[in-house]
C-alpha cells in the first residue's frame, strides 16, 4: 500500500497512474503474446492476474482513495483488467486451437498400415496327439526314446533282419544321402529300437520312439514324402505275445474310449517273428455299420475295424544284433503312422492338410497344452 493520500487525485497515487496502469497492461498482454504453450500461459496468467499482481495490487489501493476519486480510476483499472482478461482468453483460445492439431498430428493412427499384433498360432495336432500318446506309456513305465532323422544304414536296416539283399530293403522307398557312405534318411523309427536296446547294458527295455521319417513319395491326398511314427519295444524276461495284445488294447482303449479292442492278422516284417498287422474296433460305428446298409460308416467305410500298423514279436535275431540272449528275453514291438491315425480320428480328407502348417487347420484343435 501506498502512503496516505494527500490530494483527491488519483493521478498522486503512484500505482494508478494512467501511464502506469496503461503500462501494466501491456505488459500483460505482451507476456500472454509471448507464451508458446499452455503451461507458459498459465504462468503469465498468475503474474498478471493473480491476487499478487501489480494490476491487483492497483486495484486493491482504489479503496483508500477518497470517494469523488474512485470512480475514474476504478473505470480505468477495470478498463485494463478487462483488456487483460481478453488477451488471456484469447491467447488461450489460440494455444488450445494449436495444442489440438499438434495432438492430431503426432497421436495420428494410419489404419491402412499393415496390422502388427503377431497373430495367436496354434499347437499342431500331431504334436498334441503324440504328446498323449506319449502319456499314455509313460504312464505304464515306458520311456521316450528318440533318434537321428540321418540314420546309420546297419541300424535302420541291416540290424532290423533287412540284409543288403532283403527284399525288403528295396520296399522301402529310401532316401539315401549323396556323398556319404551307409547312411539313409531313416524310412522308419525302428532303428531307435536297435539304438535302445544297444544303450541299454541289459534288459528290461522298455520304450515309445516318436519320430518323423522319410520315403520317396509325392504329396497327395494320402501320401507324404515326410511323415511321423510312432514305434513301441517291450524286452523282458518272459514277454508273450498275449502282452502285445494287452498293451494294444490298453493304448486303443485310452485313446479311443472304453470298449475299444483291437485283433491281430498274420503279416510278415523282418525284425519280427511272428508279425501281424494290427487293426482296431472302428470307434465311430463299433462295428455296428458291418451288414448294415441302413447304417454306413465313413470311417471305418463299414468294415468295422481300422487298420492300425504292424506289430510281433521281436526277432530273435535283432535281439542277437542287439548282444541279448533270445533264450532268456524275449519282447515285442508295434509301429504306425501318426498321420493317419489323426486323419481317421478325426476325419481329415487330405494329407496335405496336415503338412502343410496353416493355422486354419491347426486352430480348430484348440490349445491342447
Ligand atoms: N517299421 C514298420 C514300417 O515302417 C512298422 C512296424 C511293423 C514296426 C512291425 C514294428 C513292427 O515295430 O513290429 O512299416
């Protein structure tokens, strides 16, 4: 505050004079001008309009002037606070308007960019259905065994009874790898037998061997020159094939349901003796569409089984490869396709399908973990 008034003049009291009032506008609108953003504003704002501004503390001394001297100098400071409050208002209008296209520009979304969440996959179904294969055993005491995808040619098939001269050998279809010697890309996962019962010093071997195989097929509806097996070997003292058939009906049982059985019918394979193909009661019909026109079954096409793969007794003479006396163990053994046990569980009608890796085919699975 000032010093008491001498003279009824407004113009004595040093804050209210015109000049100076006319100064401590301009000074506020030139720092409302002078602001580059909201904050900056706010900021002027309370040094010129605040309850400690000079413009306030102005107004606050026309109080204390005699009564004929407050209205002139009341017009004349609300007349610059006026002007003051204008600018602001302006200045904030013209900040905000610049804020808000700065906002648009720099938060701008381009929807026609390419979409860059990576999309959900899905497990393959072969992986998910060898994986409950796969518990289904090593719930019974087995382990899972695997071998190389190259494979020694003695162990994929000299030592499985398929000497250089068996028939056999030439049925299978086999990749042999340019520049090296006695070695195949595996046409079956028996060979991890042969690996297995080598590891082991003695039986009891117990083992499941998952594992993709090769042969030279074209891809069609029902071929693929790439393709996954499933191969079980059981060596122990006093293995019949009573075991194999217990084991199989076990398997079947698990993964079909109940009442699932499965029938052996004589084959012939090298590295078993006897041997048999192995087929199992079509889980769809259960047998029911056999003579039954008015009851057909795509699955089974109405036979009322379905072929599984080959199976027997392990050869004495693998076991006689393998270093294992076939008088005193004896075992078992089956093999099959994981493909196409898959197509006929579940209905797929093209191989390719199943190679192929495309999501719209796995997704429906769902997220078996
Ligand atoms: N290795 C045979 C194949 O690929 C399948 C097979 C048949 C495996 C009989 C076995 C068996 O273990 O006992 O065609």
């Amino acid at each position: 505050m000032s010093a008491p008034n001498k003279s009824y003049d407004p113009v004595e009291v040093e804050a209210l004079k015109p000049e100076e009032i006319e100064r401590l506008r301009d000074e506020a609108i030139a720092a409302f001008a002078a602001a580059t953003g909201l904050d900056a504003l706010h900021e002027a704002k309370v040094a010129h309009t605040g309850d400690r501004s000079p413009l306030a503390l102005a107004n606050r001394e026309i109080g204390a002037l005699p009564p004929a001297a407050k209205a002139a100098a009341g017009k004349l400071v609300g007349a610059a606070r006026g002007a003051v409050n204008k600018a602001l208002a302006e200045r904030r209008v013209a900040l905000e308007a610049e804020r808000d296209a700065r906002v648009l520009v720099e938060e701008a979304v381009d929807v026609t960019l390419p979409y860059d969440r990576a999309p959900r996959g899905g497990r393959h179904p072969l992986t998910t259905f060898a994986e409950r294969l796969m518990d289904v055993f090593t719930a019974m005491g087995y382990s899972v065994a695997e071998g190389p995808e190259v494979e020694a040619e003695w162990l994929n098939f000299d030592a499985l009874n398929m000497g250089p001269d068996h028939p056999a050998r030439s049925t299978q279809d086999t990749f042999f790898l340019k520049d090296a010697d006695s070695v195949v890309l595996r046409t079956h996962t028996s060979g991890v037998q042969i690996r297995s019962l080598l590891a082991a010093a003695e039986p009891p071997v117990y083992v499941i061997c998952p594992g993709r195989v090769f042969r030279s097929d074209e891809l069609d509806a029902t071929h693929t020159p790439v393709f996954n097996q499933v191969e079980l070997l059981a060596v122990d003292e006093g293995l019949t094939m009573a075991d194999l058939k217990g084991t199989l009906d076990h398997m079947v049982a698990s993964l079909f349901g109940e009442g699932i059985s499965t029938r052996l019918r004589p084959n012939y394979f090298p590295f078993t003796e006897p041997s048999a193909e192995m087929d199992m009661v079509c889980f769809v019909c259960r047998g029911e569409s056999v003579g039954n026109p008015d009851r057909p079954c795509r699955t089974c096409s109405s036979e009322g089984w379905i072929e599984l793969g080959g199976c027997g007794m392990v050869n004495p003479r693998v076991l006689v490869a393998c270093g294992i006396d076939p008088n005193k163990y004896s075992g078992f053994a089956f093999g099959f396709g994981i493909e196409r046990m898959l197509m006929f569980r579940h209905n797929v009608e093209d191989m390719r399908d199943i190679v192929e890796g495309d999501v719209r085919f796995t997704l429906p699975f769902g997220m078996e973990i």
